[in-house]
C-alpha cells in the first residue's frame, strides 16, 4: 500500500468515529480528487441525436427557467446544435474568448474569505459555494451564509453530501427521511433566490457515503438506487414542496475512477437543471503531465456535453484549480489565462474555481502569487457576472 493510499485509508477510517468539521470535510475532497487523472477517451455519444424533450414529455414543464432569448452554435458538441436560454435581453456569445459568455465563482471557505476574494480581484464572483450534509432527524442543515448571499445579490451554491447522517439511500427513498427534506427545501423557498445544489457530486469516484462501493462507510447500493434516490429528492423539492427556485446540479468527477461509469449515473434530463463535471490540473495524479487549460477539459466536456439528449440543459464546472508550478516550464497564471481566453466549451455557462491551500502539494489558490493574481485582476472584472446558471 503506498502512503498516499494509507492516508487516505486513516483519514476515511477517523471519519466513521465522528462528524467531521469542515476542514475535514475538504480533506476528503482533497483525497477523493488524488485518484481524478487518466481520463479514457471520449465515449461514443450518448442519446446526442435524440430529439429535445417536448414540454409534453417533460416531467416537470416550466421548472427550468424559461428562455427569454436563445443562442445556437451549430459546430457545438460534436457536430450537434447547442441551444440554451439566456436570462438576459441579449444572447451570450458560444464563440470567442471565455471570459465573454461564463461567469466565474468561487468555493473559499467563509463568506469573509469570498469578500477578500472579491476585493482583490476587484469582482464581483456570484457563485458563493458552500459544503453542507443533508440534514436527518428533521433538521434542515440550511446554510447560516444564506442570508449573507441574499442580502448581497449572490447565488447560494451547496455542495451536498451525507456524511453523518446514517441515512441509507433505501431508507431515503423510503420516505424516512421526509421531515429534514421538507424543512430543506421550505427554507430553500423561503430564501426565494436561486440556490444551486451539487447534490452528491463526483458520483463516479471511490470515497464518501454516497458513492457505490467506498467500503463501510457507504450509504448506496448500485447507481440504479442512487438514480432512484436523486429522483426521489429532486421530486420531493419541485412537486411535493414547489420549491422551483433550487437548481439540480448533477455532477460527476472528470474521469471514472469508483465503481461505475459516469453515464450509468445519470437520472434523465427530465430530473436535472444544470449539468457538468470536477476536475483538476495535479501533474502529481497524471505520471507527472501537466496538462493545460484544454486539454484537461476538451475530453470530459464532450463526454458530458453528450450524456443530455436536451442541449437547453446548461453546463457548468463545479470544481477546477491547479497547481502552481512551475512544471515543465508551465505555470498557474499561465493556466489561468488559457481557462479566461480559451475559444471552446460554448455550452458552459458557469466555473467555480477551488480555492484552498489543503497541504501535501494540494495548493490551488489563484491568488497564490503576484503573477496568477494579476491575472485574475485583468479577467475577472470583464467577465460576464450571470449567465442564467
């Protein structure tokens, strides 16, 4: 066993004898991601030429945000048109540099460490991400940040887990845990505002209680019961309590590194708001590559791009970061600069960037540095604050 895989089994063992903080919380992240390189090629599209939902077929009509105007781009997604809404009067752009047509937020910690973010770079980053568990025993675990999101117009974004809860997925869908959903979502619809929410995201990696078989400690039986649970939750928020403004975010880890595909995990378009994807550039999980801003997206956009039959579903990235380098010559605000200019992935709507120094090589901050910080200075001001997402 190597030491980085005893680590891990230490840090994952500590975890089953009592809830963890939120720095442990990262750390499992962080752990979860040591296994994220080596991503296959692209698999053969999935559905891609299967006709968009009508609102007739659509289990839910109208609960996504209707489009006031739309944007095409006929060379998306491999060869197949991309339609999306946008919210605004004028349609964002699928072609040209990065920074014009996503927005860009960010998961720093605290609601402090967001504002000195925002201070630095002088912008506004809407996204605020928070990692939160499901609550049981009818608490709702809403977020505390909630009511500083609101009052100062950003989007509550919730990474949601269930680490601690001792809620099987069986018992999930059995309805035993009704009475912490319901308070969730009532809070949720009492906030008004958008609240996204990367329900049980990286689905596809080995470690934590909602991935299939992470050992002991996990909650889940096979992808066809994880499908059925986050049908069942998306159900209870939207029909049983109306709360139309959370948006369903599915997103699974860059490569397949757990037990089963990404694909295998997906619950239909019918039952998702928002689609996208986790990854990272560590040259340290990659045999020592670094890779650039292109080539650690290209493959897993496409795969992703091609799992929704519906292209009107938008996508956006839940996690991203690297390393600082220098590796082989290359660096982060050399990276950075190639995600701001980049000239694909025109149905990506939204980048959350992570923002943590976790230790062990595991440093991400793109204020980390007075060249990768400059960087940020001269994009982030100029890029588009809400895309609809």
């Amino acid at each position: 066993m190597s030491n980085r895989s005893k680590r891990r089994g230490d840090f994952l063992a500590a975890l089953l004898a009592r809830e963890m903080n939120r720095r442990e919380f990262l750390g499992l992240t962080a752990l979860g991601f040591t296994t994220l390189f080596g991503i296959a090629g692209i698999l053969e599209l999935v559905r891609s030429l299967a006709a968009t939902p009508t609102a007739a077929q659509e289990a839910e009509a109208g609960v996504r945000s209707g489009a006031a105007s739309l944007a095409y781009d006929n060379a998306a997604s491999n060869g197949q048109a991309v339609k999306f809404g946008d919210n605004s009067t004028t349609p964002l752009p699928t072609t040209g540099d990065l920074y014009k047509r996503c927005a860009f937020g960010v998961s720093a910690g605290s609601t402090g460490a967001h504002q000195a973010l925002e201070n630095l770079f002088g912008a506004k980053l809407k996204h605020f991400v928070c990692f939160k568990n499901m609550g049981n025993n009818g608490n709702s675990n809403w977020p505390a940040e909630a009511d500083w999101c609101k009052s100062t117009g950003h989007i509550l974004d919730i990474a949601w887990d269930m680490v601690g809860t001792n809620v099987r997925f069986s018992d999930l869908i059995a309805g035993k845990n009704n009475a912490s959903l319901d308070a969730f979502f009532q809070a949720a619809k009492k906030h008004g505002d958008k609240v996204v929410l990367r329900m049980w995201w990286e689905m596809n990696d080995p470690h934590g209680p909602t991935k299939v078989g992470s050992g002991g400690e996990s909650l889940v039986s096979s992808s066809a019961e994880w499908v059925q649970a986050w049908k069942y939750v998306y159900n209870r928020c939207k029909i049983t309590n109306g709360c139309t403004n959370v948006k369903f975010f599915w997103c699974p880890n860059g490569s397949d590194t757990g037990n089963g595909a990404m694909e295998s995990f997906y619950p239909g378009d019918n039952y998702v708001d928002i689609i996208g994807f986790d990854t990272y550039n560590q040259p340290a999980w990659a045999g020592g590559a670094w890779h650039t801003f292109d080539e650690q997206f290209s493959g897993v956009y496409d795969r992703v791009a091609a799992i929704s039959a519906n292209k009107n579903i938008p996508m956006m990235v839940g996690e991203t970061g690297t390393v600082s380098g220098p590796v082989n010559g290359h660096t982060r605000a050399e990276w950075l600069r190639q995600m701001f200019t980049s000239q694909k992935y025109p149905r990506l709507r939204q980048i959350d960037y992570f923002n943590y120094d976790l230790g062990g090589g595991l440093d991400w901050r793109w204020d980390n540095g007075v060249d990768s910080t400059n960087v940020c200075k001269q994009y982030l001001p100029l890029a588009v604050q809400d895309t609809g997402v």
